[in-house]
C-alpha cells in the first residue's frame, strides 16, 4: 500500500489547516537569546560533564559485569556438588603441597 | 520556507544577525509543523525554542548549507520526538495531569462519541489524532511528515538518514495500521 484510499488522504491533507496557526509570541526571539545565553554558562557545562561522566560510569560497569560475569563463571568447575567439593580440596591439596618444603633426597643422611 | 545559503555560512561563522534573519524565517512552519507533530498548543514555542537552540550549538556540524532545511527538520522532529517522550514519562507517573486534548485523544481511541456541536474540523482533528494514536510515536511523526506536510520520500530519506526502501516498509505497515482502525471505526468506509 504505497497510498491511503482517497478519504483518508483528505483527512490527512487537511489536518495541517485543522490546527490554528500557531503565531510566535512577541517576546520569542528574548526567550531564546536567553536560553542559548543560559546553555553557555559554567553551570549547565558542569551539568552536561556530569551527565556525561554518569552514563561513562554505567557503561563501564555494564561493559565489565559482560566482560568480568562469564570470566568468573568460566572458572568455576561445573557440575554438581559433590565435584565442585571435589575441585575445591585438590585445590586446597596442591596449595598445602606447594607450601611444604621436602629435604633434598640427594644430601647425605647425618 | 527558503533560506540562503549564504545566511546559513554567516550564522555558522558567529553572525548573530544572520541566526536572527533565519529563526525569523523559519519559526512559523516551524511552528506548524511542531504543533502538528506533538499535538499541544501550550508548549508548541518551547519546543521550537528547543530546537533553535540546537540549531545554533549545532550549526557547526552540518555538513552541507544545501541540505540546511532537511537538516532543520531533523532537529525539529528530533526535538518533538523527546519532548513526546519526556510527556509520555511524566503521563505515567501523574495521571492526573493529563491535558484536556490528551484526554480527547483517549476518548477517541476508545471510540467515545463526540458532542453534536463540535465544529466538523475538531472532529476531522480528533478522529485523525485517533488514528494516529493506533501506531508508534516515530510512526506517527513519519505520516505527518509524508501525508499531513507533504514531504517526499527523497526529503525524508535526507531528514532520518534511512535508505528509501526501508522508509516505504515502515510507511506501509503504518499506513496498514491507521487503515484497520479507520475500517474498525466504520466496517464500510476504507474498501
């Protein structure tokens, strides 16, 4: 349908003169010379920095829970409990036997 | 709604003056064009104001002055898009605050008679508003733009930036919309 049937495209051709004219109000062109005056000064710049400077820390956030979230999960062993148990004393096994000093088995015995 | 190329590079340069003779120039189709995108007389000026004021931070960034009134347009559309949106915010957390035409709106989508003595142009308005009300904001704005201002494809393609074909899908499956509400108003009409 590349066109409506003729009795809507009347209707919508003359909405435009269904709504008054809108005149400008006599102080228009004040107001907005104020407004681009207001938009200039340190206070809104400092308004705008801090927009900015919350949606930087939103998306930093959201990018390091995508980024920081799968990495932890992919450390983690999957499975069920029992191996997770498991994982976690051969874990605590290899730490405690890396701490242990063994004698040199080469050094002649007193 | 012409503007000299001239005038544009002179306001992009600083030319206060120059700024002035185009706000001038365009504020009243601007206006119009505001008026029929939003739908509230209230705050039809501060929304061009808005969008004068984007003009004049923003004058630096366009590319071309040709393109000046489609770029002009773009901001205006932009600028009634999130005033719609900031209203629609506001609308959810205060009912009560509805404007009067709003609650006309809601009327006419929940298909509630109008008042005999409603003029024939209030009534034409509404139950376009009604129609309109059927399909999204942006959807909306685009059929004012193409049935209501009476831009081309080509202007709208320059104006949101969207290959043409992909402007005819949306336009069709908003036109389809606001069809089947038309029909489902009045089995009869729209065959």
């Amino acid at each position: 349908m590349n066109e409506f049937p003729s009795e809507l495209q009347q209707l919508f051709k003359g909405y435009g003169e269904f709504h008054e004219d809108v005149e400008p109000s006599k102080d228009f062109m004040p107001r907005l010379w104020a407004k681009i005056e207001a938009r200039r000064s340190p206070w809104f710049a400092m308004q705008r920095m801090a927009r900015l400077m919350v949606v930087t820390a939103m998306a930093a956030a959201l990018l390091m829970g995508a980024v920081l979230i799968p990495m932890m999960e992919s450390q983690k062993p999957a499975g069920f409990y029992a191996d997770v148990v498991a994982h976690d004393t051969l874990k605590a096994d290899q730490e405690y036997a890396a701490s242990v000093s063994l004698p040199d088995l080469e050094a002649p015995h007193r | 709604m012409l503007i000299d190329p001239a005038v544009v590079v002179k306001a992009r340069a600083g030319d206060a003056a120059a700024f002035n003779q185009i706000v001038q120039a365009c504020r009243k189709p601007i206006l119009g064009t505001i008026r029929r995108l939003i739908g509230n007389a209230d705050d039809v000026e501060d929304v061009a104001q808005e969008v004068f004021v984007r003009v004049y931070y923003s004058l630096d960034q366009l590319r071309s002055e040709d393109g000046f009134e489609a770029w002009l347009y773009r901001l205006t559309v932009n600028s009634a898009y999130d005033y719609l949106r900031r209203k629609k915010r506001r609308q959810e957390s205060r009912m009560s605050d509805l404007a009067e035409e709003q609650v006309t709106m809601a009327e006419a989508a929940a298909g509630t008679k109008f008042s005999v003595d409603e003029g024939r142009k209030a009534k034409a308005r509404e139950l376009v508003d009604s129609l309109l009300s059927e399909v999204s904001e942006q959807d909306r704005m685009l059929l004012i733009l193409k049935e209501v201002e009476g831009l081309s494809l080509k202007e709208l393609e320059r104006i949101y930036e969207v290959k043409e074909n992909a402007l005819k899908v949306r336009l069709f499956r908003a036109r389809q919309r606001v069809l089947k509400a038309f029909e489902k108003r009045d089995p009869d009409k729209g065959k």
